[in-house]
C-alpha cells in the first residue's frame, strides 16, 4: 500500500516545506510560534503522529560528538514512523579519505528525505544546504549556531513562564564560544522585550556580531558583568553554559577557565524562587548535581522539549501533516 503525507496546507508551516534550516533565521518567528504550538500537540498525542512519516528516512550526518542532539533527531524521526540512516564520528564514512561536504551531501540526498548535520567548522551547515537537494537542518556547526537547541530552549520558556519575552536572562560561562547562547539571543531578540544579562569572564565575552544583534532592537538590552553573584538575584533565567574545551587554541587558557563559575545550593539560594536554571548539556563542572532535586532546575526538562521540536520541525520540513492539529492562525 503506497504511503500518503497529506502535507500541512493553509498552515503557516507550508512555505518550510523542502527547506533547510541553518539558522532560525531560516525560521520567520511566526513559524517558531506554530513550532512550539505543535510540539506541544505531539507530546499530548503520541500515537496520532506515530506513523506520519511512514516510508520517510533521516541522515544524521555527526562530524563532532553528540549525545542528545543526534539521538534526539533520531528518535523524532522513529517517533514519525520514519528511518535514520548516518554516521556518529566520520571517520567510518568516506570522510577519511578526504570526501568533501559537498560531495558527502549530493550523495547522502538521493538515499534521504532530510538531513541533519553537526561539523566543528562555522559554515559547514550551510555549504552542506547548498549542495544537497533535500532539507539540510543544522545540529550544530563550530562556535556559530545550534537553532534546534533554541527551538527546545524556547519550548522551555515557554512551559516555566508561559511566555519568551518580558524575562531578564541570565546567559553564564563561556559566551564567546557557545553557538547555543548566540542562537538564543539573536532568536529573543527578534520576539523582543528581553533584558540579557551576560556573564562571564572578559576572555570569554559575546562575539560582536551577536552584541549587534541586542542593539539592533530598542526592546532589549544587556549588561556584561563577571559576579555570577551579584547577579543571580535579578534573573528570571540563568542559562549556563560549559567552556568549550574543543574550541580552545590553548589548553592552558582552557584549564584557567573552565570552573570560572559553579552553580551549587548555595548561589542558588541567593536566586528568585521561580528563575529557572537552564543548560543545554552536557554540563562537566558548572552545575552541581546537587541543584538537580532544585525545583528551579530545567535542564532535563529541555532534553524532552528537544525531542518534541525536533519532531514538529522533521515532519515540517518533509511537508508531513500532524492529524486533528489546528493551526495557531485558525484558533
Ligand atoms: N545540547 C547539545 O547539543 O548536546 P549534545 O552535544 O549532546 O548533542
């Protein structure tokens, strides 16, 4: 029996239809809201969508490790009904012997409805859309961008807060070479009406590029402080984030740095009651295990949102229709 995808037609999430996403900026914010909208729909209605993507199959594509991104993508993809085929280390793949990303994507596209890719090079998901002719979605490329971690952050803010804006966040650690803080801000601030509050140490400040995009809109700012103590107390978010040790030219610069900033019991009572602690994991020092038990504690909360979106975006971008949902236009 041939499989049939009705395809999400008068829903704004049509035009992503065949699109890659390399940064949310590929995503217009009306689209992110109806993302978020639906993401909530499949974790209320698992087997109504179990088999939307029947006959589809996923390449995960992972140059760099990865523990919930690729596993995540893959298990939205199963959750579907659909397949995943790819590789976790290229060293297995023809990589190895010098294949090109441009090459590796023409090939990967004739076996594949959609592919995600991880690389430890900035632009490296984007070459990968160029060349192929299915849906390339980012999963990470160097210090630049991570949009699917946005997408779980924000589904986050939204079930702590029941909004993404009028919130003071928090981002702490290591800001020059974090993708997930840069995705986060520069989507905030196209939803605007968020005050930043950027802490780390000054060898580790926010890219420019990433500052530039704050100023740009009147209805958020930040502040550049290093006292994670100090400034906990104002926050509604504290985003956290690890020293990203592979991105380091130096190691000595890198073992200076990495326990700059510990979250334990103690700061943590010096916070409002409900800020909620975020971290896009993995986390190696930055948070104690002990704020686990904290109610404030989120961050397994976004592991699960990042399996939802991922599910909403997959099933997006192959054009599969979620049964009985209404559209956020249509309420
Ligand atoms: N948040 C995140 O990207 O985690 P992984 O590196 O384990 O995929």
């Amino acid at each position: 029996m041939p499989v049939v995808h009705p395809s999400p037609s008068g829903s704004p999430l049509s035009d992503l239809i065949g699109s890659s996403v390399v940064t949310l900026d590929d995503v217009s914010t009306g689209q992110i809201l109806e993302l978020l909208h639906q993401a909530q729909y499949i974790d209320a209605h698992r087997s109504t969508v179990a088999h939307i993507c029947d006959g589809r199959v996923l390449a995960t594509l992972f140059y760099e490790p990865s523990t919930r991104t690729r596993l995540s993508f893959e298990t939205a993809m199963l959750r579907l009904g659909g397949q995943v085929i790819g590789f976790a280390g290229a060293q297995l793949s023809s990589v190895s012997k010098g294949e090109s990303i441009s090459d590796t994507l023409k090939t990967v596209s004739n076996y594949v409805d959609v592919v995600a890719i991880r690389h430890p090079k900035e632009g490296a998901a984007l070459v990968a859309s160029r060349a192929a002719t299915v849906p390339v979605i980012n999963a990470g490329d160097g210090g630049h961008m991570h949009p699917t971690q946005t997408l779980a952050d924000l589904a986050t803010l939204e079930s702590r807060f029941g909004r993404i804006t009028d919130l003071t966040i928090g981002l702490c650690g290591d800001l020059t070479f974090g993708r997930t803080v840069h995705s986060l801000i520069e989507t905030l601030c196209r939803f605007g009406h968020v005050r930043f509050v950027l802490i780390s140490p000054p060898e580790l400040r926010t890219p420019r590029y990433v500052l530039d995009r704050i100023d740009a809109n009147p209805t958020c700012s930040y502040t550049e402080v290093d006292d994670l103590t100090a400034a906990i107390g104002d926050l509604d978010v504290l985003y956290m984030t690890r020293v990203q040790k592979e991105r380091f030219f130096n190691e000595d610069d890198y073992l200076r740095l990495r326990d700059t900033y510990i979250l334990d019991e103690d700061k943590l009572r010096l916070s409002k009651p409900h800020m909620a602690v975020m971290h896009p994991l993995p986390r190696v020092n930055e948070i104690a295990a002990e704020v686990d038990r904290d109610p404030r504690a989120a961050y397994f909360e976004q592991v699960k949102n990042g399996m939802l979106m991922r599910m909403a975006l997959e099933s997006a971008v192959v054009g599969d229709a979620l049964p009985g949902y209404e559209p956020l236009e249509a309420k």
